[in-house]
C-alpha cells in the first residue's frame, strides 16, 4: 500500500479483539507496521516513528496468537530503511524494500530522483535480513497514464535489483494483471515472485501458478463481493500460497473498515483453510514452510 494512502489509516472503532491462537505457528507476509502504529509527519523525513516499546508490543501481540514471523515492507526510501532497521534488531521481523509504484509515477522521477532513491533502495537490498524486494510493480488505479511509463521503467529495475541480490520479489498488481506478466516474462522472474494482496480470478491465477509464482492472500478474502478471490484461492496448490494483513489496510471480516493489525491474520488463515479443503494445522505448517523457502528463515523467530 502506498504511503500516499497512509492518511486514510487510521479506521474508525475500536481495534478489534485478538482472534483464537492458530493451532501452529504462521505468519503475515505484509504488514506495514510503520503506518499501523502512526508513521512520520507527512513530508517529513526527520519526524517522530513509532516507539521501540510500541512496535515490540505489536509484533507480541501477534505473537501470542501463534503468528511468530512478519515481513515489513518499505513503499519509500525512508520506510525502507525503517523496515531495515526493524528486522536487523527484532529476530520476528524480515524486511522488504522498495519505491512502490505509485511513488515512482507521482512525477518526482524527474531529473535524476528515481536513480538516486534506487540506489538506495539497492544498498538495502544487500543487508542481511532484508529479504525481498517490495512492493513494486504497477497500479493502474491511483496513477494516471502520465506515470505509467515512469512506474514500468521503476519495476523493471526492482526486478533487476531482486535478481542481483538474490531476492524474492513482492509485486504490487492493481488493474494491471496482464501489463505486470508481460514485464515479468520480459525481464526474466527472480525465482521467488509473490502477487502481493492477490487481485485476480481463476483463471489469472492460473497463469501465475504456471509461472510459478506465489499467491498471497489478504484479508479481500473475507469478503461477502469476493467470491473470484475464493475461487483463484481453491485453485492454487497449497505450496504456492501465502497469507497477509496489509495491515493497517483489509482488515478480514467480521472487522472490515476498522484498522488492520498482524494479530488478526488467523481471520484469513482460517478463511483459506476452508477455501482449499485444507486441515488448518496443516496448513499453518505449509504457509510456513512456503514463507521460509521465498524469504529464507526467521531463525530465532519461535
């Protein structure tokens, strides 16, 4: 989700209340923590991010409902290297780093500012527990034709900067799924590719299991208006699955609108169970397993 979205983070109601603890260990493979727990002064490069003591209470809370691993992902150069930092001291907590796409089409790609915050975002992608490169891709949504070719040219070079690192990619796909495998196969996946709050029907998910790409579901998967989500879910193998918050964004039924945290993904792993036929401990340990193998381990992460 693009920090431009971030003003509209904060949800009405009271946070909803922690779910029944999953029967093993799972994760959230997005949340963006920074923005769950009130990020910086718009603009402000330099303002006040959320305390240690505030972000630790977070990721305990998840924690404690059986959901031990988190990938943070960065949508700009300021909470990329946040998203860095994190995991570098919290031993729950891998990192991904990117400009997101609708960063890179705002207009501020001209001159030499999309080069230079690449860069950036490349020296990051060396750091040892910053695992993926993410979320990058296209939105055809929030940016106008005006900045599409700027967001192409941006993901394209994530896509080289994944490669070169040895990283999995997390795509970020609005209304864009046939431009977004058209890059894909033109510049060559990095091994590991993840649709990133998985957007598409059956049969699109189709064309990215035979690719071999990952599917991570979000909490849309709730949904009463989701049944393609379900559908796409039922027929993507278990292996390349994966689950998220995007969090503080698509809370899961029965929250909806109120504000999304990593404690609530047991919503949607059980929503996906049920979808996939799958036994929920069973599939716990598969999300898992799939987790580790695109983002590599947590290590002390249980």
């Amino acid at each position: 989700m693009s920090r431009s979205a971030s003003s509209r983070a904060n949800r009405r109601g009271e946070p909803p209340p922690s779910p029944e603890p999953l029967p093993a260990p799972a994760l959230d493979s997005h949340t963006h923590l920074d923005i769950v727990l009130g990020e910086r002064p718009a603009g402000d490069e330099h303002g006040e991010w959320a305390s240690d003591d505030d972000v630790d209470a977070e990721i305990a809370a998840a924690v404690a409902v059986n959901v031990p691993r988190l990938v943070q992902v960065g949508v700009d150069v300021a909470s990329s290297r946040w998203s860095a930092a994190l995991a570098a001291r919290h031993p729950n907590v891998l990192a991904a780093v990117a400009l997101h796409p609708n960063e890179a089409g705002d207009g501020k790609a001209e001159g030499h500012w999309l080069d230079t915050a690449l860069a950036e975002i490349d020296r990051l992608a060396a750091l040892p527990r910053v695992r993926a490169v993410g979320e990058t891709g296209l939105d055809r949504f929030r940016t106008g034709p005006e900045g599409w070719a700027a967001q192409e040219a941006s993901f394209r070079a994530h896509i080289q900067i994944a490669k070169r690192h040895g990283l999995a990619l997390v795509i970020h796909d609005r209304d864009a799924h046939e431009e977004i495998l058209r890059v894909l196969d033109d510049e060559g996946a990095p091994e590991h590719t993840v649709f990133h709050c998985f957007s598409g029907d059956a049969d699109f998910a189709k064309a990215c299991v035979e690719r071999g790409h990952v599917l991570s579901f979000a909490g849309t998967l709730t949904f009463g208006n989701a049944g393609y989500l379900r559908d796409a879910a039922a027929v993507t193998p278990v292996d390349q699955l994966l689950v998220e918050t995007d969090s503080p964004f698509l809370t899961p039924m029965p929250y909806r609108g109120r504000s999304n945290s990593s404690r609530l993904v047991p919503h949607t792993v059980r929503a996906l169970a049920e979808v996939t036929g799958t036994d929920l401990e069973n599939l716990c340990n598969r999300l898992t397993a799939t987790a580790e193998r695109v983002f590599g381990t947590w290590e002390t992460a249980d």
